[in-house]
C-alpha cells in the first residue's frame, strides 16, 4: 500500500504490510510469505519468531519498561554487558550502549576524541577511513563513511577532520599478479603515507568494517591486511576502531569478525544482529585503556542518547546472545554458508553477468557485472539492482541488491545475509528464487 501519513523511505513505494512472521520468513496482510534472505539488513539473525527472545521482551516489559541511565542501571543491562565482556576479544571491558549502529559508531568517534584530551594530546583531531565504506546516517558517521552517493548532497555539512583511503577490495583492485601479501603491503603503504600527510601526532582513529557489508556486498579483507592496519595505527599512535554493525554478532560464522583477522582492535561497534530485530538496540565495545583514561579524568564521557541503556532492548539482547554465541549456532552459520556459498558457486559460477561471488559464514555478496571479462559495470540508469528487489519480493524471497558497487554510482550487487537458523531447503530455496529473480531483472 501506499502510506497516507507516514513518511516513508521513497514516497513513490507502494509496499505490502507485514502482519507477521513464521521463523525465516515475513507474512504479509494477503498471506503470502517472503523468505527472508537478508535479514532485513544483516539483522534478523534468528529469524521472526523466537519463543524465548519474546518471552524476555514481555517478561522485562512486564516488570520494567524504562528507566533512565542518569539515575539508575538495571538487570539486563549489567548482565549483557557482563557477557558481551566475557566473549569479548582481549582487552575488551565495557560496553557502551546505543539504540542502533549509527549511534554506536557516532559514539566511537566522539569518544576516540575524548580520549586524546584526557590524555593530554589535543592536537588529535582527525580521523581516516576507507572509501566505500558504511558507518551510519548520523552527520559525524556518514562523514566517516566513504560512501560517495550517500555522502554527496549532504557535502557541505560533511566534516572536514574525516579522510579516506582505498578499500580492501581484492577482486577489483589487486594488480595483475600482485600477491595477497604484495597488496596488504600496498595498502598499509597508503594508510602511512595518509596518516604522515595529516600529521601523525594529529590522527586520533582508523575507522574499517572487517568485512564491507552494504556498500560493497560482503568483501572480506586479503590474509593479513588487518594486522598490517593494526601494526600501522600502533606504531603512530592511533587507535583502531572496528565497525561491526553489520558482520558482527555471529555473522560471518564467529561472534566477531575481527577473531577471524586475529586482530583485537580498540573499540567494537555492533547492532542489528545483537537485538536480532526484536528490540533497536547497538553498543559500543571499548578497551580498558580507553575506560581507564576517561575514569582517571574527567570521569565523565560528553555523550549521551535518551534510549541508551534501555532494559527492555537490553533483556532481548541478552536472549539474542544466549543463543547466537552457541557453539551450535555458530556451526550452523559456517556450515550453511558453506552450502549456500557452494550452491551460489555452482548456479552462477558461470554466468555472464556474476562477476563475484564473495563473503564469509552467512555473510554473502555477488557483484554484477555488464562484461566478465573486463569487470564492466552496466550502466547506473538500467537499475538493476532496483529491478533484482523488486523481482525477488514478487517471487516471495527478501533480498539485499544495492548500486554503486565501484564508486558510488557505477556497479550493482546483491548482499545475502539469512537467519542463522536456515537449513538445507531454505538454501535451495534462496539459490532458487535468485535465479529467477535475476533472470527477470536482466530480461528487463
């Protein structure tokens, strides 16, 4: 239906109306269901409709709804963050909590800022980050992220202490015979050559999402670039923020993706799948260094949002990571990513326009392309990934076709991130719908 008074993303969208859910699936108000491919955005990870993370919702909401972070804590909120702690890589103390990933990564700014007064660096004002890249919709999160389209009306608010570098992006941009090792080098080459252009005493942060989700499609990094970007970021100074909003929490097989980089980073942002879409709730993981210079200054983080903290979100969360921190849960994700990787492999290996097929656990993209051969994008104006949306939700499957792939504006490709909890006929499934929703898109 067209909205008549809410505000939607595009006011030329005419949607169906969910009405409910049925594990991985969406149920709309005529009762047709929508297999749900990509969790929404990378956050339904335990699909929608489970009996436990409910019943935790209605329990707290049934004691305690709110209660402001100024004056009190509560329950769900210390017993997450003690968990989060606990399954935290190294060094990792406190969590911050936000109500989304935006949030998270806004305070990861704000807070890398504060850090450096408390301890006497105040020349600490800028921050890099890597071209198409995502880190939010907020002013300061979206000035961070290199994403050109989302970034360009918005270009006289953007700040000017945020600054790129090249992506991680092996398929597109390693150079002919260029080793895996050769091109970590060329990149941790441009980070220094960035970071002695500003100043190394000036840099306060490098910014990355481990694995690049909506703006690239699920590009996992070369073997060894994080730990050349961690040795880089310690060897001036500057503290190493990983964005793991998107493939976090599971994801990509292990609770965080950066335990597959082997790298512990100062702060960890994660959302969506930590609430699994039953509550808004992100957070903000931070090392014990940064807590210990805050508490031994001013004793006070100049930040805050209303919803923080909120018991309700929190109590969810806390049932959310229950289950997806499980070692069974976890095998699920890699072994059905495995299988879907594989399927995907075996459908559209060859096909002439799937250039790549990329990703890690149920974290998967596959980039279009005009022409294999010389990895041409087809023309922004074909919209094709609009027309992929648009075909799938047809043929009953949800899934996650984003443009601007290469730059910004050129490229199309396709995210697939299911619930953890799918099995070997969902994977058919997914693999099957794709392709006829692909093959209606093209055709158009």
């Amino acid at each position: 239906m067209k909205s008549r008074y809410v505000f939607p993303r595009h006011t030329k969208a005419d949607l169906p109306i969910a009405v409910g859910g049925d594990g991985c699936y969406l149920i709309d108000a005529e009762g047709k269901r929508y297999l749900d491919a990509c969790g929404g955005a990378a956050v339904s990870c335990l699909g929608h409709s489970d009996p436990d993370v409910v019943a935790a919702i209605q329990k707290q909401v049934g004691e305690m709804a709110y209660a402001h972070t100024a004056f009190f804590t509560s329950g769900p909120t210390e017993a997450l963050a003690e968990k989060l702690v606990s399954l935290a890589p190294e060094g990792i103390e406190r969590i911050y909590f936000v109500s989304g990933g935006s949030e998270a990564m806004e305070a990861a700014i704000k807070l890398a800022r504060q850090y450096f007064l408390e301890i006497g660096e105040p020349e600490r004002k800028h921050v890099i980050a890597r071209w198409q890249s995502y880190h939010g919709n907020t002013i300061g999160a979206l000035s961070a992220g290199g994403n050109r389209w989302r970034r360009e009306q918005f270009s006289p608010f953007m700040v000017e202490a945020m600054h790129h570098v090249s992506p991680c992006r092996a398929w597109r941009d390693k150079h002919e015979g260029e080793s895996d090792e050769a091109y970590g080098d060329r990149l941790a080459a441009e980070l220094e050559v960035k970071i002695l252009e500003l100043g190394p005493e000036t840099v306060a942060a490098f910014l990355a999402e481990p694995v690049v989700g909506a703006t690239m499609g699920a590009v996992p990094p070369v073997a060894g670039y994080f730990k050349k970007i961690k040795n880089m970021c310690d060897r001036y100074g500057i503290l190493l923020v990983l964005d793991e909003v998107m493939c976090g929490m599971g994801r990509t097989g292990t609770l965080f993706a950066c335990e597959q980089d082997d790298v512990v980073p100062d702060m960890i942002a994660i959302a969506k799948g930590l609430g699994a879409g039953y509550q808004p709730i992100g957070a903000l993981m931070v090392s014990g260094k940064i807590y210990d210079a805050i508490e031994a200054g001013t004793g006070f983080f100049q930040h805050g949002h209303t919803y923080l903290g909120h018991s309700v979100a929190t109590a969810g969360a806390l049932a959310v990571l229950d289950k997806i921190s499980s070692p069974g849960m976890l095998a699920n994700v890699r072994k059905m990513g495995a299988l879907l990787m594989d399927r995907l492999q075996h459908t559209f290996g060859q096909h002439p326009n799937v250039g790549d097929i990329r990703g890690r656990g149920l974290f998967i993209g596959m980039e279009f392309v005009a022409d294999c051969a010389s990895k041409s994008a087809f023309a922004p104006e074909k919209k094709l990934a609009a027309k992929l949306k648009a075909a799938g939700m047809v043929n009953g499957l949800m899934c996650y076709p984003m443009s601007g792939t290469v730059d910004g504006e050129h490229g199309d490709h396709l995210l697939l991130a299911p619930p953890f909890i799918i099995d070997e006929t969902h994977v058919e499934e997914i693999v099957s719908k794709l392709e006829k929703s692909l093959a209606t898109a093209l055709a158009q």
